[in-house]
C-alpha cells in the first residue's frame, strides 16, 4: 500500500504538525511508502484526491470535517480513505470508536488499519460523508466558518454560536418528499445525517450508522428560547430525541423544496439552493478503521 497524507495547515489548533513529525520519524520504515501533500488554498485537496483512484492507496485527510469533505469529493472510489482527526471538531471521527493521541492514531491506521465498506450521501451532485443540515445549525456552521473570534477557544465555538443564534432563530418552511409522502414542514433544525455527530460532538441522531444505506433524518418543530435552551443539553447527549416537537425518521432519499434560497452545511461546508435532493451510495466508500472497529 501507498500511502498519501494530504494535510491541512489551516485546521484546528496547529496538530497537523504532530502528522509531519509522525512521518518524519518513520520514514525509513520497512514497507512504508508514502507522499506528503499540503494544501494551499479552498479546494486544493480536492484537486489533489482527485489524481488518485488506485486499489493500492490510502489517503490520510488531515484535518477536519472540511477538510474530510473536500478529500471524498476528489478521492477516486477504488483508493481508501482514512481520517487523521487534527480539525475542530472532528466529528465524523467519533463514530470510529479510538481513543488516541495523533501518533497512536497513525501508527494504528498506518500499520494495522484494516478496510471497512460505508455509505456516502450525495446533496445536489455533492458527496457528504457525515452531516448535511440547515436552519439554525446552517446559521450556527455559516458564523463559525466565518469567525475571527480570538477569546472564545476553537472547540467551544460551536456552542458559544448555538447561544447567540438560538435568541435570533427562524423557521425554515420546505416542502418535504420522504419515503412516499410529500408534506409541509415549519422547523428550527432539520438535519440528514449519515453519521451520529456534528458540531464538536452535538449527538442528532443517536441511532445512526454509516453502513446501513439509510440517512437519520432529524426534523425540530419551532420552538420558544426558552425550550430551545432547554433542549440543547439534551440535544448534546443524544437524548432530545423523545421530545414532542422533535421527529426522526429513516430514509434511502428525499427531496426538499423552498419558494426562498435554503442556506445548508454539508459537513460544515455552507451551501445554499431552492430544492434539495439527498441521496445515498450504500458501501461506497472504502473506509480504512482501526482494529476492533464497529459501527
């Protein structure tokens, strides 16, 4: 096996490092064969999957959850694809189930990873691997994204932009078509997730799973502030799913539709289209785990 690092230096808080000094001290290993590619601007490691579909090698996205979703929108689907977590947040990365530092993370994958088949979404012709979501999350995603806050700490950010957008929320109103029915929809939240977690750890749809060919869809009904902060903690553990105003369901697709242009976030990526439609590859993607990995 080849395998490719390609690395963000913009992510997180300056661990991308810990990946070089990784690779430097084992460089001379025996059957490690190996290139280094560091990204230098928005779409770069897109360009760079892009010139890779060889059965023979794995590429590391080094990063974040950006930086995991331009990596799968170039990666050629016979390569494998493994997350080395130095963003933000690193959501998807929790649904793998190891507990490491980056060095044992690496030496894991690197030299004892073993392939796994999971699913990928695709929104409006765009991969996403672990969360597509809009109305107050997309506001939350697009603040955060956007932020040159320097007091609050990268990893709180998400919630510090929950408490401000939570006092300012609106309901999105969209035309659903999901599992044979098409309905109206007023909600605060509406999140079609493949993973379980987004926003440096919020649980949405506890139940999820990447290898089912199904997306969690997770649907929250207008709700006051008082309610919505009320929730939140719930909605962090995994277990605002019993609330009354708060539905999930499962589906293999589904189409959304708005008269206005819905602002999105695909793994954090902010898009923004009047019609939406979510579809899912079931075991398209070649996941390189760690051992013990379940889903």
């Amino acid at each position: 096996m080849k395998h490719i690092f390609i690395i963000n230096p913009n992510s997180g808080i300056g661990e991308y490092k810990e990946v070089q000094q990784w690779i430097e001290k084992h460089q001379h290993d025996t059957g490690f064969d190996y290139e280094v590619f560091e990204t230098q601007y928005v779409g770069h490691a897109t360009e760079i999957a892009s010139t890779f579909d060889d059965p023979n090698v794995v590429l590391y996205s080094c990063g974040g959850d950006g930086t995991l979703h331009e990596v799968l929108n170039g990666i050629g689907l016979n390569s494998q694809l493994g997350v080395i977590p130095v963003g933000t947040s690193n959501d998807f990365w929790r649904m793998l189930n190891f507990s490491g530092n980056i060095d044992e993370i690496l030496t894991e994958l690197v030299f004892n990873g073993h392939e796994t088949k999971v699913d990928i979404g695709v929104s409006n012709g765009e991969r996403y691997l672990n969360c597509a979501n809009f109305g107050l999350d997309a506001c939350i995603n697009r603040d955060v994204n956007l932020s040159t806050n320097t007091v609050v700490p990268r990893r709180m950010l998400y919630l510090y932009y929950a408490v401000k957008n939570i006092f300012k929320m609106k309901p999105v109103k969209y035309e659903l078509e999901m599992n044979g029915k098409t309905r109206h929809v007023d909600a605060i939240l509406t999140s079609i997730m493949n993973g379980r977690y987004y926003g440096n750890g919020f649980k949405s749809t506890p139940d999820a799973r990447i290898d089912d060919g199904l997306f969690d869809v997770c649907v929250v009904d207008p709700i006051s502030i008082l309610e919505a902060f009320n929730l939140l903690p719930k909605y962090m553990k995994g277990t605002h799913v019993s609330h009354k105003k708060v539905h999930v369901e499962q589906t293999q697709a589904l189409t959304i539709r708005s008269m206005a242009p819905i602002l999105y976030g695909l793994d954090g990526e902010i898009f923004e289209a009047t019609q939406l439609e979510f579809s899912i590859e079931k075991h398209a993607l070649r996941l390189r785990v760690p051992r013990g990995y379940s889903s």
